[in-house]
C-alpha cells in the first residue's frame, strides 16, 4: 500500500531499423497422371535445389525442409483420380543481401520450381528491441515528471513497471528487374531496396510524487 499520491503513465517507443535477416521460400512442384512419376520428378527437382543450394552455402545462414505434399486431383463428378500434383517447401534465410537477388533467380530459374518472398525482419534478439524499450521507459518517466511538474509536485520512486508489450512492422520489400543485361547476352539481374523495420515498445508505470501544490 502506497502512503500518498500516486501517478500512472503510459510510455511508448517507436523505431526504425534496417533489417537484418531476409528469408524466402523455394517450393519444387510436380505434376503427372501416374503418382509414383509425379514422386520421382518432385524428388529429382527438390534434389537440384539442394545443389543449389549447396553451392551458395556460404552466403545462406540457415535453411529448411518445410511442408511435404502429395495429392489427388479428382474430378468433380467423382473421386476417379486424374492426377496426381507434389510440392516440396524449403525456406531460406539469408544476412548477406548482396547476393539475395542472384540466388532468387538461379532457383526461379529452375524447372518447375516456385521462389517466393523476401521477408525482411529483424533478429530475435536484436539490440533494436532493447533500445525501443528503454526509450518507452524514459517516455514513461518523462510523463510522470510533467504531470508531477503541473501539480507542484516531484516524483520520488517508481512503485510499478510493466511491459505492455511491443510489436515488430516488417514492411514489405521493393524490388526491381532488370532484364536489360539479358538482352545483351548477360544474366538478368534482380535488386531488392531493403525497407526499415518498425518496431514500437509500450510500458505502464506508477510513480509516487510529492504532495501536489493545488492552491
């Protein structure tokens, strides 16, 4: 219990960063009447990624084997099978944005293969989020001084602090071809314009102030 006033505050945080991590998706496809065609081709395709992939080893941070799929595709008077479709997911996460744009496109340009993304965030543990809240805090406290100060009063201690949480705002990505290299014998080119991550931070604080002044 708390002898005297009390002042609860709300502080907030909003920043700004460049990403750090760019993830993708590479999905291999198939398609045929027979199913076991349709599983020899799905894994041949997911075979050529990964040697692709491979090969770009040391510019890729992590990357995973994700949803495995094979299914019918019937009819609608019936369940008489007329083929048979596969999809394989592999998600890639890169640090290294120079290079983003030529491995998206050697895999598109694989057969029967789908690219998709990039997703820009940030790290887990990036020091963004530490620095939005401690900006929310001293927010918070910055408050708590001004209301204090228009009462006549100061404050003297911090009674509660909690975290109300915070969100990250990946924002999408820009990104242009250029397909004039193409036409003058050379490799398309695809250059993507990284955009700031938004992250806010939100605390509710109690401080105890002086006996206010109200004459």
């Amino acid at each position: 219990m708390v002898d005297g006033p009390v002042v609860t505050v709300r502080g907030e945080s909003y920043r700004e960063a460049d990403p750090e991590i760019a993830r993708f998706s590479v999905t291999a496809l198939a398609r045929d009447r027979d199913r076991e065609a349709v599983l020899s081709r799905l894994a041949e395709r997911a075979a050529a990624v990964r040697v692709l992939l491979d090969s770009a080893e040391s510019s890729i941070d992590r990357r995973e084997t994700g949803d495995l799929r094979v299914w019918p595709e019937t009819r609608r008077s019936g369940e008489r099978v007329v083929a048979w479709h596969g999809s394989v997911v592999t998600t890639v996460t890169v640090s290294d944005f120079t290079t983003l744009g030529e491995l998206m496109l050697r895999l598109a340009d694989q057969d029967q293969v789908e690219v998709a993304g990039p997703w820009w965030s940030l790290r887990p543990d990036s020091p963004t989020y530490r620095e939005a809240r401690h900006d929310a805090i001293t927010d918070a406290l910055q408050r708590a001084r001004e209301y204090a100060e228009a009462l006549g009063a100061q404050v003297t201690d911090l009674i509660e602090l909690a975290d109300e949480g915070g969100t990250a705002q990946p924002m999408m990505a820009r990104m242009a071809f250029d397909a004039g290299g193409a036409a003058g014998g050379g490799a398309p080119v695809l250059e993507f314009d990284p955009q700031p991550q938004g992250v806010h931070a939100a605390v509710r604080a109690r401080f105890a102030i002086t006996r206010p002044v109200l004459s």
